[in-house]
C-alpha cells in the first residue's frame, strides 16, 4: 500500500555495446528514462527494445545539468541514477525496493556502494570501493548540481543513510578509451574552475599530482591491488597533474589574448 513508483534514469551517448546489460539489470523499475545526447550507433533502439522512455536533448552543457534535464522527464516518486556502465545488483534491487515500499523520509538520500572494474579485475582498494555515490533520492525535493564533470546530488542537510548491496560499474575496461576519458574530464573540470575564478601554477601542479599518487598507493592502500594499483595510482597522479596543469594553460592564454 505504502509503495511509490521509481524512475530509473540515465543520460547516455553511443552506449550500445553496454546498455543492453545495464537496462537488464534496471528492468523491474516503474519506468526507464534514457536522455540522449546525440548517438550515431543503436543506442536508442536498444533503449525502445527494453521499454525505456526515450527522450533527446542536443545541446550539452555539461553532465550536472543534463541529468537534470532527464530528471525532469521521469514521473516517479522516486529517482534512481544510473550509467550505461553501471549494473543493479539483485541485494542492491532488494535495498532499493524496502526503501521504496516503506515510509518517505524527506530527510533522507541514499547511496550505494560501487564496485569498480578495471582492466580485468574489480578493485578492492585505492578509493575504488565502496566508492559510496548517492543515486536514490525524492524526485520532487532534490536534484544534481550544476558541475560540468564529478556532478552530485545536491542535497543540502539530508541524511545520507547507505543501501546494501552494490552497484557494478564497468569503469575501465580499455586502457585507451579510458586515458581519453580521464583527460576529458581533466579539460572539463579546468574549464569549470577557471570560470569560478580559482587559479593554479606548475608548482601546485606536481604537489598535487604527487599528493594524489602518495594517497591512492599508500592511504588507500593501493598496494593491496598488486599490479593494477600500482598503475592505477599512475593514472590518477597523471589525471590530477592534467587537471591542474590545464588551469594554469587555460590562464597563460587568457593572459596572451589580452
């Protein structure tokens, strides 16, 4: 009697290879929503096969603001946030639903583990579980913000109370699509720093790098991954010195443009 209804959404762009599973895994949800954002391949015949509403909005302005604007296609009580990537286990479905069938809690957002996958095996360390994200809220009180890239649920004083089970996320599973991928979001995030006026030189470019090789090897314990730690400390060093080194460059040609 107490049941609400529980939108499933997701923004996708040519995701054809990986949707099929994801919509699978989402199947027993009230509805799909799928925003598409301009693909060329079968995304949105794969989306129409499992039922998903589809809808289409072109003009990008960043992942914060297009999950919002699928947000707002999904009639559900309930948002539940997902990737083309990204799996619903059955413990994270059973968790899902008692919210789901239980009392509404205003006060209250949800998050879920996630389990992340990279180059062949699922991590177990170097902050990459549980990786707790928030994907379940009310659809009529909350939203993402605004972030062009690392977007969230914006959800002000509300308790975060975790889900069990967890959500499988097949994050890297081509080394080289995943590097293009990192520095995507490195250009994303200098272009959205520089704009709220923040600034950064080389030198906090390689303290920073540094400090994100030292935290993800040794404080997250990176080195329990054995090899895949090891190269995923790599990355994340190479990710935030891309980050901060593309703020700086961005500022040296506003200053050259002058």
């Amino acid at each position: 009697m107490n049941k609400k209804r529980l939108s499933v959404v997701i923004i996708a762009k040519n995701e054809a290879e990986l949707l099929a599973d994801c919509l699978q895994s989402a199947r027993w949800a009230d509805e799909i929503i799928l925003l598409d954002s301009g693909s060329t391949d079968s995304t949105l015949q794969i989306a129409q096969q499992h039922d998903a509403k589809v809808f289409s909005h072109l003009e990008w302005q960043g992942y914060g603001k297009q999950r919002q604007i699928a947000q707002s296609h999904a009639s559900g009580d309930y948002i539940f946030m997902i990737d083309a990537d990204e799996r619903i286990t059955p413990e994270l479905r059973k968790s899902i639903e008692q919210i789901i069938h239980g009392e509404s809690h205003p006060e209250k957002v949800y998050s879920c583990a996630r389990r992340n996958y990279f180059l062949g095996r699922f991590m177990r360390h170097c902050g990459w579980y549980p990786d707790r994200v928030i994907r379940l809220y009310q659809n009529s009180l909350y939203r993402y913000n605004d972030n062009l890239v690392h977007e969230s649920v914006d959800y002000g004083d509300a308790q975060v109370t975790h889900l069990n089970g967890d959500l499988l996320h097949l994050t890297c599973r081509d080394y080289f699509v995943f590097q293009r991928k990192q520095f995507n979001y490195a250009e994303g995030w200098a272009k959205q720093s520089y704009q709220r006026g923040k600034r950064a030189s080389m030198f906090s470019a390689v303290t920073h790098a540094s400090g994100a090789f030292f935290k993800t090897w040794l404080l997250r314990r990176g080195f329990m991954d054995g090899k895949h730690g090891f190269l995923l400390a790599c990355i994340n060093t190479q990710y935030t010195f891309n980050k901060y080194a593309a703020l700086w460059a961005i500022h040296q040609q506003e200053n050259v443009s002058r």
